[in-house]
C-alpha cells in the first residue's frame, strides 16, 4: 500500500475555482479503492463552510520555521470523504479574506508569502500526524515550492519521499517580486534562471519543475504542447530539459457526480441506450428555466470560466453574426473578464427568445445544461485537458472544441462519410472557424438528424471515469517509490 500525500489550493466539495479542485477532490476517492492509503491538505479559506462540511479541530499551537520568522497555524480536519481524510491549514493573516486568489479580479499582493507559507506548513502537518508519504504529490504553482524544499532539507522524515508535480494550467506560475525569497526560505544560491529567477522575480512553478522528481500534466497532448514555445509560456526550455520525467495522464470525470442515469438534479435520468425522451424532457425544461422559444432548435450550450483562455473572444466576435444567420438557441452560463460579463448579459434584451445568459456559476443549472442542450461550446484557446467536454459527451450535449490539449485527446471529429464522432473539432484561433463550426453542427441537426443520434450514442458511451487515471497514476506512485 502506497502513502500517498495530496497538498493542494483547492479541493471539491470544500472549495473550487476550476478543473485543479475537480481532480483533488475525484482522483483521491478513486486511489483509495485502489488501496492506496490518501490523505490531503488545503487552506481553510473563509468561503468553506465548516459546519456543513464537517470540520473539527485537530490541532492547535502548530510551528512552521518561514526563513526569517516563525508561524504559528492551527489545524482541522474532516472525514466526510470516505477513506479519504483531509486536514484544513487554519491561518487567519493569509487565509481569512473574501476570495481565494483575488478580490474582483484583483490578484492579492501577499499570494507569494501566502503559498510560501502554505507549502511549508503542509509538509509540518504531514509530520504533526506522522503521516510519512511515499509521494507527495503537489499541484500547480501554488504547491509547487514542496518538492523544492523535499530536496533541500533532507530532513529525515521524509528520507525516501519523492515529489510529483502536476501541471494543470502551465501560464499560471506564481511570478513575484523577489522580496518574497526570505521568508520562502529560498536559498539564494537557487536563485538564477536555471531554477526559480524569471527576469528578476522568483517564479514558484519554474522552481517547481526543476526540483520535483517527477512532473505530469493532464493530457498526452498538452504534454508534448508545453514542449513547445507556442504552448510553454515561457517554460518549454526547462520541460524540454527535463523531458524524461515529464508524462501526460488524461484526467476523468467523478462520475458519482456526472451520470445521467443517476443524477438527482435534472428533471428525466437516461442513459445512451434510451436518452432520446430524457435529453428532450430536459430540454423541455431547460427552455421552460431560460425562456428560449422553441424545442424544436438546437440548444448550445456553454458554462465556462469566462476568459480570453477560454475562447470567449473569438465567440463574442461571432455569437451575434450567428443568432442573426441561424436557426439556434444559446445558454451561456459564466463569470470572469467583466468585459465578457457585460456584453454578454447585454445579449437577451436584443435577442430575446434566442439566448439566456446567467452571470455565475450554479452546479444544479450545470446539470440541466449538459442534460438539456444539444451541443456544449469549448472553444479554448489552449486547454490542458478540459472537464467540460467529457461530462458533455457523458450527457450527450456534443462538444464543439478547438483540437487543442485535452480537447483533442478526448472528442472524435465528426465524420460525415460514415456518420460518427463524438464532437466537431476546428483548429484555427479565429472567430470565422468557431463560426463555421457552430454552423456544421447547426446543419448537422436539422439535415443529418440519424447521423446526430449516433454522435450522441457513441459520445455517451464513452468511459470518462477516473478508473484510468487512477491506475496511471499508481503505476508512476510505484516507480517513483522504487516499486514497493
């Protein structure tokens, strides 16, 4: 049995900005059935609800050594997560605000000292509850000093610990000022290009990659993209470098969460071999929440982060030469860039009855979506792996991506001659790419409507769950530790 030791920012149910809380919350659940043993460690933020979540006290008084000051942090724990036990960093300074990263889309200006801290504090709870891992295996930039200090310390808790980087979204890396390198307890000899220094600032995940023993990212595809100076923001040189330890694992889906045939939230459960009355029940009601006009167009539907990364520039170039050229409905459901924000809440009043748009995020609103629309909107720029496809494709709403990352690993293009895929696919970065796009499958509804019931046939029946990952992952967790 492997001791496998998560440190992360974010983790579903607690607490989620985007995919990075989606897999620290799934792919633990799923290691444990594995018989790995598996424990996590995230901040306790303001937003996570501590009564609904099931938090107690579990220590108080605990000491972290910073480089030039000591911190003094308390910690909780819950065990909501069957087998899956997860400690809470309780420290007020840095963790007790509205927001995880920002404020109104304003970065807080202490998110070095604040992950600095967390990183070291994590390691110290690992040793408070003598839990000694094979694997700790950290997430991002902002776990991504642990394997740094792993390496540095040698401290004999650890002697045969090994550090595994997951990269979930390579621009953010975690750049700041320099002033943040004592109080990270940052050797200065470390400090050059080779390893943290970035034009004069210290870059947590480039110090990240360059000392964890190993790093993966979430898709084959955006393994070797990141490679690239297209794809690697910067950091293509030292991936490239390091190209032996550096491996691609498709995420999964939790497919507790995302299964038409048992999801409690939609309004009619189906599968793919009987989903034609569900997905038009849901439908049904998806048009009856939003206003749309009529069941008898096509829904495409859209719940993303709204952000330039995302694509949602090349959609606000195209959405309104498409609502006034076809026959098509929209539900896009977001928030992010208050550009995005504001034109796109502008749309209902002059195209009522053609789109809805709901400003936030709203799980159970998620769910109708998928169940109810016929084709879900992905059209990122870049996408590491992406979530939102596959739990499309498991509802039978067909994905619309741009063959990027994840997206490409994971949607077959449709192909007209034979009538299958599971999505339709374009590659250029363009707004007349995402509209010709949204046009084929628009064409595709009303024209080949034998060939749209196989696409969603062979799209549901694909198997999205994290059995997969998981036993990728196992067998890195077993090489790692030497195969014991």
């Amino acid at each position: 049995m492997h001791n496998i030791l998560f440190i992360a920012s974010e983790m579903v149910p607690f607490v989620k900005t985007g995919g990075l809380g989606d897999v620290v919350g799934a792919l633990p659940k799923s290691l444990v059935r594995q018989d790995a043993c598996v424990k996590v460690i995230i901040p306790l933020y303001s937003e996570i609800d501590y009564d609904k979540n099931g938090l107690r006290p579990a220590m108080a008084g605990n000491c972290v050594q910073m480089g030039n000051c000591q911190e003094f942090f308390s910690v909780h724990r819950t065990s909501i997560i069957p087998d899956v036990e997860v400690f809470f960093v309780e420290f007020n300074k840095y963790f007790q605000r509205n927001g995880i990263y920002d404020h109104k889309n304003i970065a807080f200006q202490d998110n070095g000292y604040r992950y600095a801290f967390f990183c070291r504090a994590a390691l110290q709870v690992a040793k408070d509850i003598g839990f000694r891992p094979h694997v700790v295996h950290c997430h991002d930039w902002q776990t991504a000093l642990v394997p740094y200090y792993l390496k540095k310390e040698n401290d004999p808790f650890f002697r045969g610990t090994h550090s595994l980087l997951t990269i979930h979204n390579l621009p953010y890396q975690g750049r700041f000022a320099q002033d943040v390198v004592p109080y990270a307890k940052i050797d200065r000899a470390d400090f050059h290009p080779g390893a943290f220094e970035d034009y004069g600032c210290i870059n947590f995940l480039k110090g990240g990659i360059r000392f964890a023993d190993k790093i993966n990212t979430v898709s084959p595809n955006y393994a070797r993209e990141m490679m690239t100076p297209e794809f690697g923001a910067g950091l293509d040189f030292l991936l490239r470098e390091r190209r032996a330890d550096v491996l691609g694992i498709l995420n999964g889906i939790d497919t507790q969460l995302w299964n038409p045939e048992q999801d409690g939230i939609i309004v009619k459960r189906y599968s793919y071999k009987d989903f034609h009355l569900g997905k038009e029940r849901n439908k049904q009601e998806l048009i009856r929440r939003t206003g749309l006009e009529s069941p008898r167009k096509p829904i495409f539907g859209m719940a993303v982060r709204l952000a330039e990364q995302k694509g949602i520039g090349m959609l606000a170039k195209c959405i309104e030469p498409v609502l006034n050229t076809m026959q098509a409905q929209f539900v896009i459901m977001g928030q992010g860039e208050q550009w995005a924000q504001d034109y796109l809440a502008s749309l209902p009043r002059k195209y009522p009855g053609k789109i809805a748009v709901h400003i936030g995020m709203n799980a159970d609103m998620e769910h109708l979506i998928d169940a109810g629309a016929d084709f879900s909107l992905v059209p990122s720029l870049y996408e590491p792996c992406g979530l939102k496809q596959m739990i499309s494709q498991t509802y039978g709403a067909l994905p619309i991506v741009r063959a990027t990352g994840g997206l490409e690993d994971t949607v077959l293009n449709y192909n007209e001659y034979y009538g299958v895929g599971t999505g339709f696919k374009f590659r250029d970065t363009t707004s007349e790419a995402l509209y010709n796009t949204i046009g084929w499958a628009n064409a595709t509804y009303y024209d080949r409507p034998r060939h749209l019931h196989r696409l969603r046939y062979m799209a549901m029946k694909q198997n999205y769950s994290w059995a997969s990952a998981c036993e990728n992952y196992q067998d890195l967790y077993k090489k790692m530790s030497g195969g014991n």
